[in-house]
C-alpha cells in the first residue's frame, strides 16, 4: 500500500493549523489506517527541502499531501524533482487559500477534504507557471505570479501586523484591500512593453501584470475571471493608465471579477508571455516575493502535476 506523506505547517492561520492537523485530521488518519508520515516546516523554504528528497528521480510512486497555505503550496510545487511518480493532496489551511478557492474547495471541511484525498475522489492533471529574470534561477507558480503593484502589496503584507490583527477578527481576506491603500501613494508608475506568444503591446501609467494559473489572488481577488489550470496557458491581467484616484473603485469590482469592464484593464491569454519595464519593480510567485526586475520571462509547463482531491 502506497504511504502518504503530509506535510503541516504549524504557523498556518496563526498557528490554528496545528490545532486542526491534531483535533480533526489526526484522528481520521489513524482510523483510515493508512500508511503515513508527517512532516514540520520549521523555516521558510523547509517544506522545498522535504519535498526534494522524497521526490528525488529513480524512487517509488509517492503521494504528498501539503497542509498549509498557498505559500507552502507553492514551496512543495518548487521542490518536486520527478512529476511522473509524484500525487500531491492540498488540505488548506492558510488565510488567503486562493488555490483552494480556484479549485472550489474553499470552506470544504479539512476532515472530508482528507477523505477525499484518501479515497481519490477526484484526480486532474494541473499545469503550472515558471518564472525567470536575469541572474536568477526559475521559480515555479500554481496560482498566480504578479510584477509591479501587486508584489508591493504581497510583500507588504508578509512584513506587516495589520495581516495578523485582521486574521484575529476573521477578516484576512481585507489585508490585501487595506494594504493596497498604503501602497498606491508609494508606486512610481512607469511604461511597460508586454509580449504574449510573440505579440507586443505597450503600456503607458503601468500599475502592474499578474499571470494566473487559477483565477484569484490576493485573498479573493477575482482578476482573471476565465482561468484554467488545465489549458496550457495563463491568463494575464494588466492594470494601467489609471488616475491613482481610481484605483479604490477598480479593487471592489475585482472580487467580484467585473473589473474588465474598465478602460485600463487588459485580459490577455497565452503560453509564453515577456514583460519588460523602465525601472525595477518587485516580483512575487504565489505571494512569495522576489528582488525588484526589470525584465522577466513567464511560462506555462501544461499538465505536469497530478493533483488528487
């Protein structure tokens, strides 16, 4: 019988992961009596270094199941070495669960979700997204990577206590909204030149470019509505030429994905996607943020993740 393999992080949703993994999860996994392991993350990039030797090429099939939020997800996706004998499981726990929500699994019960990965319930072949700059190694993406405005805000928002106090009060998903605030008087915006599959479009007052394997970031932020992880290709949204004024009426619209009906939103949609800026802006890969760019290369690898829920 295969073994599965979890991996908790305990500080997920301010350290109210670890009472779930003890007081729902635990229980329905000695009762499944199924052979299995947990690991702990003890440090950011702990969960890549686990993930890395128990997917090292030339081993047995494997399934992983990460615990945590889309930050953990996204270490265990950049640390597996062979895809074709890995199965990953995801039982969110994180605050944003952006991938969850793209996956419909946002408010599933942690203990029925574990069943379901157990059993297989449901299995699909995901794709994911690379990105790489100059002088860098690649970084993979499940849900979403965003140059500019949006990184700012990420990176904001690993840093600040506002994200703590609001998870407090069961309002995480406002830490984006609020931040974005503080954030939009700091930005310098800029001319950006974006390639999409070998078409280039220029953009004047560029805010900032995410490219999405699912449909939301940010907590709930719908902004690119049509996103599949299963087409072999990413969805783009630029944001520019906005009044900066404006830019706290276009937020709103976004969680409910009509924010395309604004001149200065641009949709686009493809494999291979380029973008190019005057100044540095900062670069996040599922909310994971990155030394400012200039310039980065964003793909799609199709199919690669055999994902069981």
């Amino acid at each position: 019988m295969m073994k599965y393999y979890f991996i908790l992080n305990p500080n997920a949703r301010t350290g109210k992961g670890q009472k779930i993994w003890k007081d729902k999860l635990l229980p329905a996994l000695r009762a499944s009596r199924r052979p299995w392991k947990v690991f702990y993350t003890h440090f950011p990039g702990h969960c890549t270094q686990i993930v890395e030797q128990l997917t090292r090429p030339g081993g047995s099939p494997v399934t992983i199941v990460i615990l945590g939020g889309d930050g953990t997800l996204n270490e265990a996706v950049n640390g597996i070495k062979d895809f074709s004998r890995v199965s990953l499981g995801y039982i969110p726990l994180g605050s944003s669960n952006d991938f969850s929500r793209g996956m419909e699994q946002k408010g599933a019960d942690p203990a029925q979700t574990l069943h379901n990965i157990l059993r297989k319930k449901h299995e699909v072949w995901l794709d994911y997204g690379v990105v790489k700059a100059p002088g860098t190694k690649e970084q993979r993406f499940i849900v979403s990577s965003g140059i500019g405005f949006d990184a700012y805000v990420t990176d904001d928002a690993l840093h600040s206590p506002i994200k703590n106090v609001l998870n407090a009060f069961h309002l995480g998903k406002l830490t984006y909204a609020v931040i974005s605030l503080k954030q939009l008087f700091r930005i310098r915006l800029q001319k950006a030149s974006i390639t999409v599959d070998g078409k280039t479009m220029d953009f004047k007052r560029f805010y900032f470019a995410s490219s999405h394997n699912l449909p939301y970031e940010g907590g709930g932020f719908k902004f690119t509505p049509k996103a599949s992880p299963c087409d072999g290709k990413l969805d783009i949204c630029v944001i520019y030429n906005f009044f900066k004024g404006i830019i706290p009426v276009l937020l709103p619209t976004a969680f409910l994905g009509i924010h395309p009906i604004f001149h200065g939103v641009k949709i686009l949609r493809g494999k291979d996607i380029h973008v190019s800026l005057e100044r540095p802006y900062p670069v996040h890969t599922d909310g994971e943020t990155y030394r400012p760019q200039t310039d980065i290369h964003i793909w799609c690898e199709a199919g690669k993740i055999h994902f069981i829920y």
